[in-house]
C-alpha cells in the first residue's frame, strides 16, 4: 500500500455506497471514509450469542444434566457446528450475509426451545446440542463476510479481531453463573440468555444492517461493478495480489483452525473437566475475561502494525511455546490448584485468542466474494469436525494429561509449520485491497 494512502484523506466521492443508505448518526468519519457503526455492533451482538450459545453443550455438562453422556457436550455440537457452517456459508452466497445470519441466529432460538420443552430426554437434548451447535460455529461465516466487505481496508483487521471478542464475553456470561449459584439456577439463567441475547441479535440485523456492497454487484443486485464496489469501500489503496491458489489455501487455514479450535475448546472446557475438577468453570471464566483483553489490546495496537504473515507465525509460536510450559509444569509439579499454576492456565489464552486473531482476519481475506462464504464454510467444516472428534476422544478415552498433551502439541506443531509456509509461499493481505480477489487480473495468477 502507498505511503499517503494512510496520510491523506481521500476525496469525498470515494465514500461507500454501504454508507450512503445508512443514516448519518449511524456512522464517525474515520480519517479516509465513514465507518459502519450500526453494521459493527449489530455483528458483534451477534458475536455475542456465538459465545453464549457455544459454551452451551459444557455448561449443560457441567451442571449435571447429562450425567455419562459429558463427553457429547464436548465434541456434538462443534462437529455440528462444522456442518453448521457449511450450511450458513452457501447460505451467505447466495441470499447474502445478513440473510444467512439472520437464519442462523433464528436456529439457536429453535434449538432452545427444544431443549426447554425436552430436557427431560437425552435425545431432545441431543437435537438441541446440534441445532445449537450448527447456528453458533455457522454465525462466525456471515459476520466475518460482512466486516471484510463493509470496512475500510485499513480498519479491517481490527474490526474482524474486536468483533471476535464479544464471542469471549459471551463464554465468561455462560460460565460466571456456574461459579456463583446452584445447577438448577445455572441452567435457568443459560437458557434465558441463549434466547434473550439470539432475539436482540435479529432484532438489531434486521433494522441496522445492510448487505454489503461487494456481494451486491458480484451478484447483479445493484448496477455497479465489482471493483467499482471495492473502491467506494477502499478508496484507491493497492489490491491484494495472489501468489498461490485455492487448494494451498484451503489446506493451510484448515490445519491451522483446527490447532485454534483444539485449543480454544481445550483450554476453555476440556482440561478443567477432564483433568482439573477444582477449577471447572474457573478455568472458562478465566479464558473468557483474558482472551476479550488481549483481543482488544492485540486488535487495536497491533494487527494492523505487522504483517498478517509475522502476526500468524507469532500467534501460533507462542501456542507451541505456551502449551509446552503448562505441558512441563503439570509433568514436573502434578499440580491441580494454586497461584502458580493459575498463572500458567491463563497464559494459555494468549495464544488461544491471538491465534483466533490470525485465522479470523486469513479467511475471509484469502478467498473472492462470490465464493467467500462457501469457501469459508469448507474450511470451517473440516476445522471444527476434525476439533470436535479430536475433543470428543480426548474426554472419551481419558489418557493421563501428560500423554494428551503430547497428542495436542502434535496437533500445534504441524500448525506452526504450516504458519511458515504461508511465511514463505503466502501473499500479504495488511490493509490492501481485496478487489484483487475478484479483479479480472488476480484471474490470471494461481487462483484455482
């Protein structure tokens, strides 16, 4: 990107077409164009219910109501949700992103009322946890879309990081009332913000948010052209320009989700179940509150200083270096409690929320409009399919922690070194335009 891209404001014409329909106390000048307010809190809302609605199925094990079937909380409804986002991610090809959002936010409020009407069934249980499960992972598809094609180039890293964040807040709702009340009340005040929280989400879609304006010229909706659309949003900032094609892209953001989901499930809900019974809830609360702070600090100073390149390679060494100091410290001291090693659980979430920063700014910036969300949705499918088994065995077959931690490390050891790959084979996205996925230009280079 030039040097004044950044420097000088660019002329008025430039601002969005996404902006002229909103009103104007919806949106601040940001220094190049208008920023879309209303579209980023209706998204993060719905962030929100991925966060709430996520930790479902652990907090439903936790407080008892599956009795010998925990393991199902914690592996049914992220493979679901694998199938989740494939469902959500055609969807927002083709009726566009705020209707597949809305779809699927309208499925969480299904799944709840199941689970209301059958909780006293295991297989109503199980419809719930896979209705639920598909809306939350499948939420992630349209929201993502939507920040990439509705941001300024050079806001876009930050807003899909922050956005991100309201899914940890989402966690810390659900799990705060486990510490803090009876099972009985835990369940009454998870099944009310599982409903309430999915209703002001739709709500909030349905009157604040437009479909962007990429996605409404790739598709004929209104009678401009697509790079015409990526400049209205951008301005005249230099596009992204592909180096390697689709199935190298496929491959490497699958293999590194599926080290962020491993380990964001992991951390999050595994091991204070499984291995750490006196911290159970402690733990989610804890990665809820210091994933949202470190979101936030790595979102507005960082992701937009540093290359995505750096950034990726960075996220994903320190998961390795991170989950080798808690692997030698529970190897050295068997220790299940204390300061020490709360301090050591809660460096795990660094890299469990900067590595989700990585992938979350990568996807919807490496694939065209026309095929973002399906595109996305193939990966997620594989991503969270393949965490949610290797979840599902890890709390099945309960092997003493020394040996999972091996099987997990395994898991981000080949992740880091796909990191390198994309280092050396992959093309930078950092404030670029990405008119140069669709562009008749990027055609020419290794696309497919």
């Amino acid at each position: 990107m030039g040097n004044d891209n950044n420097s000088e404001p660019i002329n008025e014409t430039t601002e969005p077409i996404s902006a002229k329909t909103e009103s104007s106390n919806q949106k601040i000048t940001n220094g190049q164009k208008k920023y879309p307010w209303a579209v980023f809190v209706a998204l993060a809302m719905g962030m929100l219910v991925y966060g709430v609605a996520e930790s479902y199925g652990p907090v439903t094990a936790l407080t008892g109501h599956l009795q010998n079937y925990a393991y199902l909380a914690f592996s049914l409804p992220y493979i679901a949700g694998g199938v989740g986002a494939l469902f959500s991610g055609t969807l927002a090809d083709r009726i566009g992103r705020k209707g597949s959002f809305m779809v699927t936010v309208g499925m969480i409020l299904v799944g709840i009322i199941i689970y209301v009407i059958g909780i006293k069934y295991i297989a109503a249980i199980v419809l719930s946890f896979i209705l639920v499960g598909m809306a939350a992972i499948g939420l992630e598809t349209p929201v993502l879309s939507m920040i990439a094609e509705s941001v300024p180039a050079h806001l876009r890293g930050k807003s899909l990081v922050i956005v991100q964040n309201f899914g940890n807040i989402g966690v810390a709702l659900m799990f705060i009332p486990a510490l803090l009340v009876s099972s009985s009340a835990t369940q009454e005040a998870a099944t009310v913000f599982l409903f309430v929280v999915p209703l002001i989400a739709l709500l909030l879609a349905w009157g604040l948010v437009h479909e962007s304006e990429p996605w409404n010229a790739i598709k004929g909706k209104k009678n401009v052209d697509i790079e015409d659309a990526w400049q209205e949003q951008d301005g005249k900032i230099e596009p992204v320009k592909p180096t390697i094609g689709i199935p190298m892209r496929f491959l490497i953001l699958i293999i590194i989700g599926m080290a962020q989901d491993v380990a964001f499930v992991y951390f999050t809900y595994t091991m204070g179940y499984t291995y750490f019974y006196s911290l159970e809830g402690v733990i989610a609360v804890i990665g809820g509150l210091t994933m949202t702070v470190v979101g936030v600090v790595f979102g507005i100073l960082f992701v937009e200083r540093v290359s995505r390149k750096a950034f990726t390679i960075f996220s994903y060494g320190i998961l390795v270096g991170f989950w080798g100091l808690m692997w030698v410290f529970e190897a050295l001291t068997h220790s299940t409690a204390g300061l020490v090693f709360l301090t050591v659980i809660t460096l795990l979430f660094i890299p469990g929320e900067v590595t989700w920063a990585s992938r979350g700014m990568l996807e919807p910036e490496l694939f065209p409009t026309g095929k973002r969300g399906t595109y996305m949705s193939v990966v997620r499918f594989a991503v969270w399919g393949g965490a949610g088994i290797i979840n599902g065995v890890l709390n099945f077959y309960v092997l003493p922690f020394v040996y999972a931690a091996a099987i997990v490390m395994l898991v981000f050891a080949l992740s880091l070194v796909m990191t390198i790959v994309w280092q050396i084979k992959g093309f930078e996205t950092r404030s670029l335009s990405l008119s140069g996925l669709d562009s008749t230009k990027s055609k020419s280079r290794p696309e497919k």
